[in-house]
C-alpha cells in the first residue's frame, strides 16, 4: 500500500467505520444535518433514527448541506502536510455542490502545498459511490498512482447500476420533491417507488411496485437480480437499508444467497444524506456491470 495516496469520500456514501476499515478507505467527511434550529455532522453527531424521530415530532424533514470549501480544505490539509496525493469520491455534483467545493479546496491544497486532490464526481450516491470508493482504494494498494485512479474511476462511473426503493412517499412529499396530493395518491395505492440515477447524474422513476411493504421489497429485489444475472461483474453487491429491520434485512441476505453469484456482500446501514430523502424502509442493491 502506497502511504502517498490517500483515499476519501463523504458520508453520502453510506460507508461506516467497520467499511472504511476493512477497505483501506481513509478517511469519511461528514455533510451537515439541520434537525430545527441546529445542526449536526452527518454519522458521527446524528444517526437515521435521530432523523425519524424528528421526523415524527416535528412533522418536518431534516436538512442537508454541503461540505464548504473550507471544510474540505481543512479535510484534506493534514494528508497534504504529509506530502500525500488525495482521490476523493466525491457524490453527485447535481444533488450538491459539495463537488465544486471539493475542487476549489483542492485548488488552495495545491497552491499552498504542492501536493494533489483529485475528486472525482461520481454522479451517484449511497452504495454505488460506495463501490467507486472501494474500487479506489484497492488500485491504490494495487500501487496505482493518484491521477490514474482518478481516471479509472472517472471511466467507472457508466458502469454502476443505482437503482434503490423508497420506503414510501411522505419524505419526498414533506421535502417538497412530489406533491402531497401524489404521496396521498401513492399511499392510498400501496405503490413505491424505485429511483434510479443514471450516469449523468439525473433521478427519475422507471419503475413502481405495489403491494405491501414486504411484497414490494421482494419485487424489487427480483428487477435487481434479473439485471444483475444479464450484467454484473459479480465481484461485489452492496445493500444498504435506512430502518434497522432485522427482518428485512435477513431476507436481502436470504435472497442474495439463493442467487449465488455474488463474490462479496457489503452491509451497511445508511447515513443520514440517504435516510433523509428516503425515509424509513428505503432499501438498495447496488452493482457494478462488466465492462
């Protein structure tokens, strides 16, 4: 492993600790989280069920915020007075200017040390910037150099599938992301909806399932496994969930074992970026095609 590259990302990755760890990831920025009048760093000072339970309280939906410049020059200055290149996998640049902030840190890190940040956008979140990230860190102790991990990465980016299933409609209603009368309509209709962002970075919704909770979450997870059975490298799926439901997550578990061609799961509950538009329930399947 190279001690001059330096491998991050931000919470909207859904990675933890135990994550970072096992993959050699090195370090996490946290985004901000307003709850009411204060706020918080994304898993290290609030967690999704502080989220619902606010939620549930206050009828309001916690807010997210973008990394400054500031912060993220402040982030990455300890690794550049060790004299270290940093790649950052960096979340989607249109959900968040967290990106463009990345870019003008890395400017500032440049001109006052001499050493690199190259972030990459990865027009993506949750388990497919995850996979990027991880993807990252195994070039690197592979001893590929910085700008060259970068570029792979970059080159990575058409080839991961973000396809995830809301756990309802009433936090995309209350955040202001469908009308109240669509959620009413949704929930009346037991319909949920999948999302899928593509690889420019653009959200749309392909598909919706109906049923109940449990019915939905195994019909979503049928469309992802045929998709994965026609496309996947195989190497690794990462599931990601926001409500820590044993049962559930049992059954993701269950399901991926019977399908049997995945080399590595990777388990993570999200972080609070994902909870707080998904809400309660939100589950994915995240994969990367061969290519």
């Amino acid at each position: 492993m190279s001690s001059k590259v330096i491998i991050t990302t931000d919470t909207g990755s859904d990675l933890r600790p135990e994550n970072l760890k096992k993959f050699h990831i090195d370090a996490m920025i946290p985004f901000h989280i307003t709850l009411g009048d204060k706020s918080y760093n994304d898993f290290y000072e609030c967690q999704p069920k502080d989220l619902f339970r606010f939620f549930d309280e206050q009828k309001q939906v916690p807010k997210t915020a973008a990394c400054t410049p500031i912060d993220y020059f402040e982030f990455f200055e300890p690794f550049a007075q060790q004299g270290c290149d940093v790649v950052h996998i960096a979340m989607n640049s249109v959900f968040s200017s967290s990106y463009a902030n990345s870019l003008t840190a890395a400017q500032e890190i440049k001109e006052k040390y001499g050493t690199s940040v190259y972030s990459v956008d990865t027009y993506t979140l949750t388990g497919a910037q995850a996979l990027m990230a991880i993807r990252a860190a195994e070039l690197r102790d592979s001893g590929m150099p910085a700008k060259e991990i970068s570029e792979e990465i970059a080159a990575m980016v058409p080839h991961v599938r973000t396809n995830f299933l809301l756990g309802g409609m009433n936090y995309a209603a209350k955040g202001g992301r469908c009308s109240m009368l669509v959620a009413f309509g949704a929930n009346l209709l037991k319909l949920y909806p999948m999302m899928h962002i593509d690889d420019k970075g653009i959200i749309t919704s392909p598909k919706k399932f109906r049923g109940s909770v449990e019915s939905v979450q195994n019909q979503y997870m049928d469309y992802v496994l045929d998709l994965a059975a026609k496309y996947a490298d195989h190497k690794r799926v990462i599931i990601g969930y926001t409500s820590d439901n044993k049962k559930l997550i049992d059954n993701m578990h269950r399901r991926l074992k019977e399908y049997g061609k995945f080399e590595e799961i990777v388990e993570s509950v999200t972080n609070c970026t994902t909870a707080t538009h998904g809400g309660p329930n939100t589950i994915y399947m995240i994969f990367a095609d061969k290519y």
